[in-house]
C-alpha cells in the first residue's frame, strides 16, 4: 500500500505532500521478512530513478520472482 504523505520539517504547507508512506501490512501477511522489505526498498528506489524507463523490465521480473516466493494465497499442504 502506497500513498503520499507529509515529510517532517519539510518546508512545503501540509497540502502540498512532498513523500511517500509505504505500507507494509500486506507483505508482512504475505510471510515476507527485513529482507525482502529491504529488496522492496531498493526496487522502489529503482524505479523512481527509472526516469527513462529502461529498467522496467528489470525491476517487474524481480517484483514477480518476490511475489512469486512469497503467494497471497499459497497452495494448501496436502495430507496423504
């Protein structure tokens, strides 16, 4: 989850919101760990500086594989 928000001390009026706050219920949820929020950072970091965009490719191929090890709704252990 994503959305803007104030940064402390900035010297813009509230109205105007200069950051971003970013959610963490969800992964969490999701099994995902420091360091996969870490990783999350650091593509977020990415693909704000991405200003060309050519590294879209890159940073969703590393979001899927994320994603992909950590399942909203992973399959049930089956019991034989």
């Amino acid at each position: 989850m994503l959305n803007k928000n104030a940064i402390p001390f900035d010297p813009q009026p509230a109205s105007i919101a200069s950051g971003i706050r970013v959610g963490s219920p969800s992964v969490t949820t999701q099994g995902m760990v420091e360091s996969d929020m870490k990783a999350i950072a650091s593509l977020i970091g990415t693909a704000i500086r991405d200003a060309d965009g050519t590294r879209t490719a890159e940073v969703a191929a590393a979001v899927r594989e994320l994603v992909a090890a950590h399942p909203a709704y992973p399959e049930p252990t089956r019991t034989v």
